[in-house]
C-alpha cells in the first residue's frame, strides 16, 4: 500500500506546476514568539517547513502529527519514511510520514513527524496541525463575542495517546470509567463511536431518537452513518450538562445497547429517578467529540499549555 501512494504521488508530481520560486524559500526574520496565540475564523497559522511558507488549519480535536496535503508534499519534494494510517470504523485511509523541521517564526527549527495521504487534509490551507503541536503557553479559540457576567469554566487537561494519536481533553467519571471529552467546535454534534454509546447507554439510560440518521463527516472528508442518541441522566462537565450524542452507528461495533426512546418514555420525564440494571459490553474507547453545538453560548475556548488546563468563558444563559 505505501508502494502504491508513492507511486501516485510520483505521477501526481509530473502533472504539477513547477515548485515555488526559490526566492519564496526563504524563513521569517527570528521573532519571539508571543506567550498566547488568538485564533478566529477559520483559525490558520503560518509556519515554515524546509524554508517554505506552510499555512495550517489548527483544529482543537486533530490528534497526533500535522497532516498536509499530498500536493503540498510533492512540491516540497519530501521523502517518506514510514507508512501511515488512519482508521474510520471500516474505512481506512492510508498516507505516509516524515521527520521534518518546522520554523513557526521565531527562528528555531522543530523537529517534527509531519504525514500525508492521497486524500486532502485541507482544502482551506496546506494542512491541519494540532493544539497540541504548537509552542505557544496557550492557545485560544474566538468562538464568538463575549457578553456580560460569563462565568469562566475551568477544566484539568488531560494529553492521552503517543505519538500517532495524541489528542487534549479532559475526563469525567462515568461509572466506574473515565470519559475523555475532547472539544471539537469544528463540528456541530457530539461526536461517538458505537461501544462507547452502549457503555453511556447503559449507565444513563440512553436511547436513539426516532427519525435521527446523519451523517459525521471525519477527517479526510471521510463520511460515516449516525444515529442521535439522548441520554436520561445527563453528563455533568462541570456546569454543563451532556446529553445528546451522535453516534457512529457502524465503527468499532454495534449499539444494540442503546434501544429506542419511545413515545412518552417515562425515562426522560422530569424529576423521575433511574436505576440501571443493565451491563456494559464491549471494549469502548470513551472518547466524546464535544461540539458547537454544546458551547454555543460560550464566547472563548483556551488551552493552557502551561498550565495543564482548559478554560470555556460562557454566558449563563443555555447551560
């Protein structure tokens, strides 16, 4: 398989422009760089790779090494050095990595492992990097503009994962589990996979709404079915309550635990008291996609580096 996308990379480089001017490889004047970064709208930073201007996404819930796209990779002329994979449910891409050095303006190259596949990363920039690539103290997102008395939410910061797979996020107790909930305001819905919504079904009662299908757009433009599920007994984030998940009906197994929310279901009346009775099953991978749609009255989404924490500035209204 690594064979054949090199291959495609190569005849994909013969149909291609010619490289940038040299004159374009040149790196920024050193700088320092500021304690925090801001980002809004489409959140795109430039950095250098080998000398070469590099715009990249950043995406709070990327997981592992900056992913470019296959174009970007051949005009740079880069080598592979390992085969690469990602996985959605059944569906796997398959790119290719690298060592690379990556200039983020202030003069001092970073070692880094940068991938890529045929398929495209972006198609705003030259690539998606993870909050937790970067060398700043603390990164925040602008979410929208800020109101009056918001309360600041505070949140221990949790790095899980290697190399291939790091991601940020925090947890929260589940049964005798913890959940890591990673935000993801890139995307609308709370994002899961299908043992983890029979592991959360079963310790909240849980059940999918009728008329509910979607679909999850992944990484790569991947596309996977989901069903909505609603959960009796909301997940406490703190202040914010969790109860509402779409869920990724064929990846990593079936969500035959979950069931169906019925009309009139005496499980979601108000004030009523549930004791489940039923099991958990399965090897779940208790990761939750927190999206917009969860903070949308939040005006601020900041990770603390340095601090090991992540901060939500919300109004109170929507909690």
């Amino acid at each position: 398989m690594l064979a054949r996308l090199l291959v495609a990379i190569a005849l994909f480089a013969v149909l291609l422009p010619a490289a940038p001017a040299q004159a374009t490889q040149t790196s920024p004047s050193p700088s320092v760089l500021p304690e925090e970064l801001v980002l809004s709208g489409d959140n795109i930073i430039t950095v250098w790779l080998g000398g070469v201007p590099m715009r990249l996404e950043v995406s709070s819930d990327s997981l592992g090494p900056p992913v470019i796209n296959s174009e970007f990779a051949v005009q740079l002329q880069l080598v592979a050095e390992t085969p690469r994979g990602w996985r959605f449910g059944p569906k796997v891409v398959n790119g290719v990595s690298a060592l690379q050095s990556l200039d983020f303006g202030d003069g001092v190259p970073v070692a880094m492992t940068v991938s890529w596949a045929e398929r495209f990363a972006s198609r705003k920039a030259e690539g998606v990097i993870g909050v937790h690539n970067l060398p700043y103290a603390r990164v925040t997102f602008i979410l929208g503009p800020a109101s009056e008395g918001e309360i600041l939410h505070r949140f221990p910061m949790k790095r899980s994962g290697g190399e291939y797979d790091t991601r940020l996020g925090t947890e929260v107790p589940v049964g005798k589990r913890q959940l890591m909930m990673v935000f993801a305001p890139g995307r609308a819905e709370n994002l899961i996979t299908a043992p983890t919504a029979n592991f959360i079904a079963t310790h909240h009662e849980g059940g999918f709404e009728p008329g509910s299908d979607g679909i999850a757009v992944m990484n790569f433009g991947v596309e996977r079915p989901t069903r909505m599920m609603r959960i009796a007994q909301p997940i406490e984030l703190g202040d914010l309550l969790v109860d509402r998940f779409a869920v990724r009906i064929e990846d990593y197994g079936d969500p035959k635990r979950v069931g169906e929310i019925g009309e009139n279901d005496p499980r979601f009346e108000k004030g009523q008291i549930l004791v489940s009775r039923r099991k958990g099953r399965g090897s779940p991978d208790l990761l939750t996609r927190l999206g917009r749609d969860q903070i949308k009255h939040c005006s601020s989404l900041t990770y603390d580096l340095a601090g090991a924490e992540i901060r939500l500035s919300c109004s109170a209204q929507g909690e």
